[in-house]
C-alpha cells in the first residue's frame, strides 16, 4: 500500500508542475494522456488479500474486475450484432444478383423483340425489366432502413416473403373465380346439347342470364311484337350504315362513284332521270348505303332458314314450327349475341350472321378499312371475331333474326312488299325518308327502296321506306 500512495504522490507532483523546457516537465498533458496514467497506476497495485472486510483497495480491484466482466460482454454483443448484420448484408446481396441476373435476362429479351418485331414480347420482356428495377429499388430502401433502424435478417426475410404471400392469395383467389366461371360455361353448353332437337337449337338455359336488360317474356307472338322488332331493325340498320359511311370517309372511298353503283344495282325497267338521282343522291349517301344493306339482310327473308338450308318444318309441322320460334325469339330477346355465338358458333343463328356479312362487307371494302381480311378470314372459317365493327353488325343480325323468328311464329304470316324503284309514292303503303307524309309534294315517285313493308294479318301495315326523288 505504501509503494501505491507513493506513486499516487508523485503522479500529482508530476500532474501540478509548471511546463517547462525539456524533460517530463515540458511534455503536454491531455485528457487521453490522463486516463492512460491513472490506468497505469492502478495496474501498479498489489492484489486485493483475502478476508471478509474489504479495504479501500479491495474494493477498487472488486470494481475493476466487474468492468472487465462489463467489457468482455460488451464485446461479445457487438461480434454477434456484427455476424447478424454480416448474414443480413449476405442475404440482401444475393436478393440483389438474383434481381440483376433478372433484369439482364428481361433486357435480352427486351433486345431480341425489336428484330423480328413482336409486339407481345416486347411488352412482356418490358414489364419484366420494369419490376426487375422496381424489386431492386426496394431492396436498396429495406437495407438502408435495417442500417439506420437495426433488425435481423430474419425480421427482413419475413418482411420480404409478405408482398409475395399477397400476390400468391390474390391469384389463388382469381384462379377460383376463373374455375367457377369454366364450370359454369360448361354446364351451359351441356344444356344446349342436351337440349338439341331436330337441328333446332334450343337457348332456354341460357336465357336465364339476363345481358342486355330484364324483360317480360310475352304469351303468345301478337302483331304488335313484330311491329316492335321492325322498329328496332330499322333503328340497327340506321347505326350500322353510319358506322359503314365513317369507315368509307375514313378510308378516302369516293362516296358519289359507290352511290351510282348502287343506284345501277337496283335499276329497273323504268328509268328516271339519271342526274337528278346521282345530284340527290351526293348529299343523301346514308340512305343510299341503306338501301344497300337492307336489299342483303333481308335476302330469303320468306324462308324459314334464310335459304340456308332445304328445310321443310314451317311446311310439314306448321304449329310445331310456330311454337318453337316463338319459344326462340323469348329465349334470345335479352341475350347478348356475342356472347351466344362465342359459347355455340355454330348454331344457325351463327350461320346467318356468317353468311350475311360475308354479303354487305365486299373483301375489298374491308381491306381498305382494316388493312387486311382478319376478319373476313375468320368468318370464312365459322369463327366471329371480337372487333368493335363486328360487333356492331351482330347488333343488326340479332335485330334481323328476331323479326324473322316472329314472322314465323305469327299465324298468318306476315306478308313483305317492296316498293320498286320509279313507282308512283303511296301514302298508305310507303313513308318517305327525308319528308312527313303530309309534306309529300306530287309528282314524286321512289328513287330507291330502304326498308320492305309488311302487311300483318290482323290488317294492320307496316309501311315501306322510300326515297323519292322529283318524277320530272
């Protein structure tokens, strides 16, 4: 104990003198040079004795064996903070390679794409690279958030695998409604197979899902359902001409030259005065296009399939016949045609709509709109294609369907007339397109038909569509 006071002492003698040139004296003193010493004096002390009462130096080397203790524990968290940190500084880097091994593969095929060019490809391998980038940025954002916040790599391994156990229920969600939705169709189209008689297809199964609106299903056929479904051909067969004369003008067709080679195509033997037509004719394209379209849709309109077969039904079981199209027309009235020829293409209803566009659309015609015969290729080959145009015709084949299902379900028959072309106007057989009747002046006579009438068998008529044009 004497030797420690001493050199206590002589620490503070050393500590109070003042600097001075050369020597131990002249040496400046610091706080880091402080600690040292005291540490060096403490090293200086003899071993603590043995005994149940401590002395004062007992006590110190009792505290400084607990410091160590403290140190040595101290150190010890920090080795396994820093492997925790090196193991999570592991797994980011290998997250990291896999992304940039990625993102290289998606670039690739991002390459690859432009030559030959394929458009589908090219959108694929550009989403891939997108979330390549995406999953990279995320990586950067969770390993400077674990540097500043600490964390294990097991908290960022769990905080990874979360984004994706989301995306996994989310699709095993879209998967079970997908499954629902094929076993649904399939049950439809076990129904219509099982429901097929006599060639007729039968859509009492799937009329059940209500497209377009919710309807009444009538009785019994009556007059005044064909007066509605007339109506609404006439409203389809306006639209869809509109759609045709935009498509025409989009595509630079001359629109005088095609309105004289329909006016040729419903010539008769009476002929009229060739100017006066073509000059009426220029400002009133629409109807003449009309006229076009009504004269195709409304071929083999007094048979029972349209001509598209040989069938005898409506011949040698007349009620039967009534019965089942009437059954049809209720069955398809609120059905959305798209999706009817999509589950059974090639039903009749199918075959008309085929047959039909392949009529109204010439090959040249939708070559000049579309830039090819997609489309036209498709119907060839009994499929309907999803285009906006097309469509919009169905919109005019359905209408066109439905007022034939109720003409051969009506008792008598509807009969059609048409007016021919230079036949003098008839107030109570035709209307005119572009004036009321009372506005009619005399001496007209029609230019071209639009739209045949039809004279039902309550007595009741449904007025022809005419263009008149001046008889002089």
């Amino acid at each position: 104990m004497g030797s420690g006071k001493q050199t206590e002492l002589s620490l503070r003698s050393e500590m109070v003198k003042p600097r001075t040139k050369g020597g131990m004296a002249g040496r400046f003193w610091n706080f880091s040079d402080l600690i040292q010493q005291v540490s060096a004096a403490c090293n200086l002390r003899p071993p603590a004795s043995s005994g149940r009462n401590r002395s004062s130096g007992d006590l110190a080397d009792y505290c400084g064996t607990r410091d160590q203790e403290a140190y040595k524990t101290h150190d010890e968290d920090e080795d396994e903070e820093e492997e925790e940190v090196m193991g999570m500084e592991f797994v980011v880097m290998t997250e990291v390679f896999n992304a940039v091994s990625a993102m290289t593969i998606a670039y690739v095929s991002l390459q690859e794409a432009h030559n030959p060019w394929d458009p589908e490809k090219l959108r694929a391998a550009d989403v891939a690279v997108v979330g390549e980038l995406r999953r990279l940025g995320e990586l950067r954002e969770r390993y400077l958030r674990r540097r500043c916040y600490g964390g294990g790599s097991g908290d960022m391994l769990r905080e990874a695998v979360v984004p994706y156990e989301a995306a996994i229920e989310e699709l095993k969600r879209e998967v079970k409604a997908r499954d629902m939705e094929v076993d649904n169709l399939k049950e439809k189209l076990r129904s219509i197979i099982g429901e097929t008689t006599s060639g007729k297809k039968s859509w009492t199964s799937l009329s059940r899902r209500k497209v377009n609106c919710i309807t009444q299903v009538p009785a019994a056929p009556a007059p005044e359902l064909f007066e509605g479904a007339m109506s609404g051909v006439r409203e389809a067969l306006d639209t869809f001409t509109i759609v045709l004369l935009s498509l025409m003008r989009a595509a630079h067709w001359d629109i005088a030259a095609a309105v004289r080679s329909i006016e040729a195509a419903t010539a008769t033997a009476r002929r009229i005065s060739a100017s006066s037509v073509i000059q009426t004719q220029r400002a009133n394209a629409k109807f003449a296009l009309q006229s076009y379209i009504s004269r195709k849709v409304f071929q083999g309109f007094d048979h029972e399939s349209f001509y598209m077969d040989n069938g005898l039904s409506s011949v040698l079981s007349p009620d039967q016949y009534h019965r089942d199209c009437f059954a049809e027309y209720c069955d398809m009235k609120s059905m959305d045609s798209a999706e009817l020829l999509n589950i059974q293409p090639s039903c009749n209803f199918g075959k008309f709509c085929s047959n039909k566009y392949l009529a109204i659309v010439h090959p040249k015609m939708e070559e000049s709109f579309f830039g090819d015969l997609e489309q036209r290729q498709q119907v060839v080959e009994g499929r309907h294609p999803r285009s906006q145009f097309y469509r919009q015709f169905l919109e005019l084949a359905k209408a066109m369907w439905l007022l034939h299902l109720l003409a051969f379900s009506l008792d008598p028959a509807p009969s059609q007339f048409e007016a021919g072309r230079g036949a003098d106007f008839h107030p109570d057989y035709m209307e005119s397109v572009l004036k009321s009747p009372g506005q009619v002046p005399s001496g007209q006579v029609v230019g071209f038909p639009l739209i045949p009438g039809f004279k039902l068998g309550n007595g009741s008529i449904i007025k022809a569509r005419v263009y008149l044009v001046s008889k002089n």
